[in-house]
C-alpha cells in the first residue's frame, strides 16, 4: 500500500513516459539501485579483494580487444541511426526539439528503441572498469572515471522512465561519437609499442570530451529560455551534470598534459 502511494505521488510529480512504461525493467528502481550499488561494490571493494595476492590477467588482452572493437561498431552504430530518426529524417528541430508523449509513429518508437539499447550497451561499458580491476591498473579505476558510469548509466535510466527523446537527442549522438573515439584509442593503444607514437593525439580526445560537455550545457539550456514543450525537470538532471564533468574533466586534462611547478613535467596521465 505504501508503495503504491510512493509511486502514485512520485508519478504526480514527474510522470512516467507511457510509450515505455511496460518495457523490462525500465523504470525500476530497486534494478537501478542494485545495479549501481553493484557495481560501484565490485570495482572498488570486492574485485580489489579478489586480486590481491594474484597476478594481473593479461590473458586478457585479446578479449579486451575484442570488446573495444565491438563498441566501437556498436557505438557508431547509435551515432547513424540516432541522427537519422532526428535531425536528418525526424523531422527534429537543432535549436529546441520538445517531447511528445503521445507520439507513437514508427520514426518515435524507433527512436525510443535505440535510447534502450543505448542503456544496455552503456551498462557494458562496465566491463572496461572489470578489466581495468583484473589486470591491475587500479589507478585507472579513478573517482572520476567510476562516476562517470556511474551518472552515465543514471541518465540513460532516467531518460527512458521519464522520456528520453527531444532535445537530449543531440547529447546521446555526441557522446555515441565519443565513445566510437575512445574505443578506438583503447583498441590501437593495445597493438603495441609500434603503434603508441601514433597515439599522439590522446590529449585531444580529453579536448573533444570537454567540448561535449559545453555543448551539452548550453543546447540544454535552451529550453529553459525558448518553450519548445521539453521538460524543466530533463535540464535540471542534465546541465548539473555536465558542468560538474567538464570541470572534472579539465582538473584532469590540467594534470595530465600541463607542466607542474618544480620538475616541469606533466603528471602522468591516466585513463579515466
């Protein structure tokens, strides 16, 4: 009974989008929490526990870059097809794009059916903190590159419960891109010592992610300033989190590609 009035004012006060309303497991709580909680136990905690004493697995290495490889096909694969059921074939206006929750056409469910995949193939991307753990490079699995997953993870949650196409559309294509960028570099940065010199341009992925989140701030500002029927609650999820990325994102890229006083050497960059 209590739990029924927590859903029923929860619903009242940010409805649940009814084109995905009965999808597995979409909107669930417990899932999100359990997930997460999991997650963040297993790369932090237990995984640790588990290799300490025991050697790295670099066995590994041609599974990981199996994977790498796969996502980023997988992610190129978001990138073409969100951009045709949006801007290039929705119909999607660049400036302000609201949210029909009515919309049912095939072009919308499609959409809607992407952002779940989408979901999915974001929860794998943490198998990349799972590999970082057995092969030991905890000081890859950084407080930033946890939450990261983290709040990643949350926004695709989010975004299908409560509505995840309109002006988002353009956040979820760039950072499908990014990810098709990234996987590529971890992919190559695997090939060997032959390959790293042409690793050169590493420093400016750290660029184009800081990039992301500028964009991703003032796009979904918009609606806050023009009415295109978006949602107030989506930006107040969305810039927050962006803003807090890009100044994580530009600590680290400082650190990591800028002279320190003293040796005049950069700290050595880690991945996040």
């Amino acid at each position: 009974m209590a739990s029924s009035m927590d859903a029923a004012v929860s619903d009242s006060i940010l409805p649940r989008d009814p084109r995905t309303l009965d999808w597995p497991l979409n909107g669930s709580k417990q899932f999100l929490v359990t997930l997460l909680l999991g997650y963040v136990y297993l790369v932090k905690i237990g995984g640790p526990r588990f290799m300490k004493g025991r050697k790295p697995f670099d066995s590994l290495k041609p599974i990981i870059m199996l994977y790498n490889l796969s996502m980023v096909f997988l992610n190129a694969y978001f990138v073409y097809n969100f951009l045709i059921r949006s801007y290039f074939g929705g119909g999607y206006n660049i400036i302000c794009q609201g949210i029909d929750f009515q919309a049912r056409d095939q072009m919308t469910m499609e959409f809607l059916e992407l952002c779940y995949w989408y979901l999915w193939v974001r929860i794998a991307d943490f198998l990349d903190t799972i590999f970082f753990v057995l092969r030991k490079k905890d000081s890859h699995v950084s407080f930033l590159h946890v939450v990261h997953h983290v709040l990643v993870v949350f926004n695709g949650w989010f975004g299908l419960a409560y509505g995840p196409d309109g002006q988002v559309a353009l956040g979820l294509t760039l950072n499908s891109f990014v990810h098709v960028v990234m996987y590529s570099y971890y992919f190559l940065s695997l090939l060997g010592p032959a390959v790293r010199p042409y690793l050169w341009w590493k420093r400016y992925l750290t660029q184009f992610q800081l990039v992301q989140f500028v964009i991703m701030v003032i796009h979904c500002g918009i609606p806050m300033f023009k009415e295109c029927g978006y949602p107030k609650t989506h930006m107040l999820v969305t810039i927050p989190q962006a803003m807090f990325f890009f100044g994580m994102f530009i600590r680290f890229y400082l650190r990591a590609y800028t002279k320190q006083p003293g040796n005049g050497q950069p700290v050595k960059g880690k991945e996040e």
